[in-house]
C-alpha cells in the first residue's frame, strides 16, 4: 500500500513536470514508463502504455506488463484476437501514457508483483521498438545462451533492428544472483 502510494506520488509529480513543457513550448509530448522494486523476496513491476516487463525464468520469457494501447483494449473486450492486433487500425495509439492532462484522462499504471524470482531469473524492461518487432522465440534464445548481460541487450538490439524496427529499441536486463528470495 505504502508503494503504491508512492508510485502514485512519482507519476504524479512526473506528469506534471511534462504536462508543464507541453504548457511551455505549446507541442504535445509524452512518455511511457516501466520500472522494478525488488522488495522481500518479490519483485514489484509498474507499467504506464506499451514499455514492457517481462520474466524469464527456466528457458521461458512471459509478459508480466500490461499493454495500454488500442489494440490491446480491443483484444481484451473480446472484438479480435490476439493473433490479429496488427491489422487493428491505430493499434499502437496509447490509451495511457505520462504527459496526459488530469482533465483528458487519469493517470493509473497497472501494478504486477512476481513472487517466485529463482536464482538466475532475468527481468527485461524493453520499449515496443524491442518487442514489437522481434521474436520472442529469439529472445528466449538470446537470454538462454548469454550470461553477459550486456552483451544480451547488445544482441536483443541488434536482432530488433534487423528485423525491422522502426521505433527506439530500449533494453535493460536485470538478474537475480540470489540476493532478491534473501
């Protein structure tokens, strides 16, 4: 409860700042989010629009973050497929996101907690330039075989952009050496 008011607090204070330089310059801007607190022995994941979090554990890489785009909200009213949100028209316009003015829309980020993180677990934070764009049968592969994990981000990247992507690709790789169950 505590972290979630807190949280709450920092976006907050983040999407006044933002919706101050739209006032400033008079342009709109924006801002997605995606962040972890490791906290006893589970990891606490926030997420505001379409920067993911994801757990890999045990060769498998599962999504632990929320999409908020239109795509995804016509998925979850059960109107198409997960298989067909690329065909959705404006299927990446974000339905929440940091530079939203109280009176457009509210500021509420989804709250995930993973609670069984094992020893070698990796946490991937990624913007949609990663992940919607590449394969997660190839991230999985990346993950699996590099035990750098700078290296991994350098490969996670690299493999983004050469399937295509067109947007910022954003990584970062967290491990757990077996201080987070302590």
């Amino acid at each position: 409860e505590d972290f979630s008011f807190a949280v709450s607090n920092c976006l907050d204070d983040a999407n006044t700042r933002i919706c101050r330089k739209i006032t400033e310059k008079g342009k709109r801007m924006g801002t997605t989010l995606a962040a972890i607190y490791a906290v006893k022995g589970s990891i606490i994941c926030v997420n505001i629009g379409d920067t993911r979090i994801y757990h890999y554990s045990k060769g498998v890489l599962d999504q632990i973050s929320f999409d908020h785009t239109h795509a995804q909200t016509i998925v979850d009213a059960g109107q198409v497929s997960q298989d067909n949100m690329s065909r959705i028209p404006d299927a990446k316009r974000l339905t929440r996101h940091l530079g939203v003015f109280p009176e457009e829309s509210n500021l509420s980020p989804n709250i995930s907690v993973i609670n069984d993180v094992d020893n070698g677990d990796i946490i991937m934070l990624c913007s949609d330039g990663l992940h919607g764009s590449m394969n997660i049968s190839l991230a999985e592969e990346i993950l699996s075989s590099e035990s750098n994990l700078l290296t991994a981000c350098d490969r996670l990247t690299d493999a983004a952009l050469a399937a295509g992507s067109s947007d910022n690709v954003t990584v970062v790789l967290v491990k757990n050496a077996g201080g987070i169950g302590a």
